[in-house]
C-alpha cells in the first residue's frame, strides 16, 4: 500500500516538473530585414542580425511583414543554431524612437457606423501553464488519497 502512494506521488511530481524544466522559449526584439514563408531575418538592437525558423504553428501578424517593421520575436532554439519562431508580434513605436526616413501615418480615425476598427496594440503575453500543471498535481493527490481509500476499506 505504501509503495502504490509512494509511487503515485512519485508520478505526480514528475508530472508537475517536466513540463516546467521543458519551457526554454526567450524573447528579442528588432527591426525586419526580411521575411519569406518558413523564415524571417531581424535586425536586434545590437546590430547583429538573426534568422528565424516560421512554421504552421508559429504565430505571425496577418499580411507580409514588410521590411524595416519592428517586431518582437518569442522563439525556441532548435538543433544545430537554430530557432523556431513562436510568436512575433508587430511591436509599437514611440514618436521619439521612430526612425526619421520612415513616414508616419497617422491611425485611421473610427468613423460612427464603420464596420472597419483600427487594429488594436498587441497584447503582452503574461499567459502559464502553472495553474493547469497545479491542478493536475491536486488531482494526482486527490486520486492517491481515493486509491488509499478504497484500498483500506477493501482490507
């Protein structure tokens, strides 16, 4: 009896753990240098430039990225240098930090009966997967005090 309880916290700490240790995703910012189907190049804030896997499931702002965007790229390394784009997301400028060659256009204005919005700021991504990996853990005790249970009644 005691190893199954042993055993089953065993696996719930496990559980709760490996997807933890898992998550290695990191964060840059930059300016695009360019931008095809299943890559994009950036230029980071410290003049180096690097390249970006996009795949199905990476999340890109909808049209083409056009060159000389500021972006921000959440991203996973892959094997052999490489990184996978997870999330890029157009980042917003300030009137003092916008480059002087690149235009400014103003926000269209929402006009009373328009079916059409000014696209909204992108929002921080502050999401985790903590409170699920905590509930899993309380489900994986509450299941091993039920087996207990069910196991001293059957003695």
């Amino acid at each position: 009896m005691n190893r199954i309880l042993v055993a089953m916290l065993s696996l719930g700490v496990l559980a709760l753990a490996g997807p933890a240790a898992a998550q290695t995703i990191d964060t840059v910012s930059g300016v695009v240098v360019s931008s095809t189907a299943d890559s994009l190049v950036i230029r980071l804030d410290d003049g180096s430039q690097r390249t970006f896997v996009t795949d199905t499931t990476s999340t890109l702002p909808s049209g083409r990225l056009a060159e000389g965007s500021r972006v921000t790229v959440r991203f996973d390394p892959l094997d052999g240098g490489r990184s996978r784009a997870a999330n890029v997301a157009l980042a917003l400028i300030a009137p003092a930090e916008r480059p002087a060659d690149r235009p400014t256009t103003p926000e269209p204005a929402m006009r009373e009966g328009s079916a059409t919005r000014p696209s909204a700021p992108a929002l921080p991504d502050t999401a985790s997967g903590m409170p699920l990996q905590g509930l899993a853990g309380l489900a994986a005790l509450a299941g091993a005090l039920l087996l207990r249970r069910v196991s001293r009644r059957a003695a």
